[in-house]
C-alpha cells in the first residue's frame, strides 16, 4: 500500500517535514479561546479527522463535566482527562482540541508534546470574557448557564452585580490563562488577534500551518489513517 510518507521521500526539495505533515493538529488556549467552535471547522478545511477531549471525557463518564466536577471533584476528572489523552496517543491527521487545563499534568504534557503541531488561541482575556458576557440579560440570561457549565467559572454566576462579576471574571481568565502560560507558550504557532469568526480563525491557522510547513494545499483530501476511538 502506498503511504504518505512514501510520496513525500519522492521529493527531497519539498519545504515540507514529513513527520509535521503525517501528525495532527492540537489546538490549546484558556476556556472559551475557540478550541472547540474553530477546531472542527479546521479539521473540515484540512480533511482532518477531528477530536475534542472535553467531549470525549464526557462521553466516557456519560454525564456533563459540571456534574463530574460536582460529583467525583476535579482529581477524578483530570484523571479520566489523562486516560482520553492516552486513548488519543496514537491519532494521526486529526484536529484535537484540548481542555484549556489539560496542558498542566506533566504526564499529560509528554503526550501532548508528541501528538503533532501545537497551536495557542491566545485572544485577549478582554475578548473572552466579553464572549463568555455576551449571552447575558438582555439575551435571556444565559451567561449564568455559560459560567454554571464551566466548573472553574460555576461561583461567579453568583456575584448579582454584572459590573463586578465581569470584572471578576476577567481576573479568573487572566489568572488560569497565566497559570497555564508556561505550557501553551510552548506552541509551535500562537493566534493573538481578536477574531471576528470561527471560520476566518480556521482560515488564518490553516494559513499558519503552510508557512509552518504542518500542511500542504491541495492535500485537503488526502487519505489519513483513521483511527477511531472506540
Ligand atoms: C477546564 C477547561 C474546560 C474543561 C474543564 C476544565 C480548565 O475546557 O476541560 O471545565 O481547566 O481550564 P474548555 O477549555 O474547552 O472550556
């Protein structure tokens, strides 16, 4: 059977690295970066398979990571968090999404490392918080719901004041996006600017990945090893 690799060795003056080309794409960032929203969208404009961790997580326990959080505590959940990355090891030409704290285990971050190219959504905590905001009263109030659903967030959909829970809420993703900083500043590319749409952020990365040399055009179609999860 012919591989990818194969094709590649043909011509020793491609701008491409063929281990770049044959792996997958990881995207991480903080809570509400865009991972998920921009992630299956890119794997739709590579020809990529496609995995997001929080949903795998959450297909494994058969309950929302709120009531994991809430009923087993975060440990567990970073355990079953680590068990997905290991499942995930093996993947090749998928787009994964991360968790936004999945980067933090040393043992998550050997895999993780080795998974393929890495890419940070760093918009600005300002930005994000605006988004996680934009759902509020005048929408139905489905700001609560956002932060209820996001464990390290959940308390602040107590704080009554608008102005002051917005301004907490900032400080939350400021503070878990520095925790974390460490880890995603290790990224192979980094997209800072404040996006307008999910699909120009997939658009703009996937410009990325060709200079990058993680991606060929016209190699949208190609045929990948699927791997599936079982
Ligand atoms: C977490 C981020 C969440 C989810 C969990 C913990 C974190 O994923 O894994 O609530 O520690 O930042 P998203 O980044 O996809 O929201």
């Amino acid at each position: 059977m012919e591989t990818m690799s194969d094709n590649l060795s043909d011509n020793p003056s491609r701008p491409y690295r063929e281990e770049r080309l044959a792996s997958n794409i990881v995207l991480m960032g903080g809570m509400s970066s865009g991972k998920s929203a921009v992630g299956w969208l890119l794997a739709r404009l590579l020809g990529y398979g496609y995995f997001d961790l929080d949903a795998l997580v959450v297909r494994r326990a058969g309950k929302p990571i709120a009531s994991i959080f809430e009923e087993q505590g975060e440990a567990y959940f970073r355990d079953l968090e680590h068990q997905a990355l290991v499942e995930l090891a093996p993947a090749r030409s998928h787009v994964i999404a991360l968790g936004g704290g999945a980067v933090v285990r040393d043992d998550n971050w050997d895999i993780i490392a080795g998974l393929g190219t890495l890419v940070w959504l760093n918009p600005p905590p300002e930005e994000i918080a605006r988004r996680l905001a934009v759902h509020g009263p005048a929408r139905g109030g489905k700001t609560e719901a956002a932060l209820r659903s996001r464990p390290l967030l959940a308390d602040l959909a107590d704080v009554p004041d608008l102005e002051l829970r917005q301004k907490q809420l900032l400080e939350r993703i400021k503070a878990l996006v520095g925790q974390r900083a460490d880890r995603y500043k290790k990224a192979h590319i980094v997209i800072s600017d404040t996006f307008s749409t999910p699909e120009s952020t997939a658009a703009l990365i996937r410009d990325e990945l060709i200079k990058y040399g993680s991606f060929k055009p016209g190699h949208e179609h190609r045929p990948f090893d699927r791997w599936h999860i079982l």
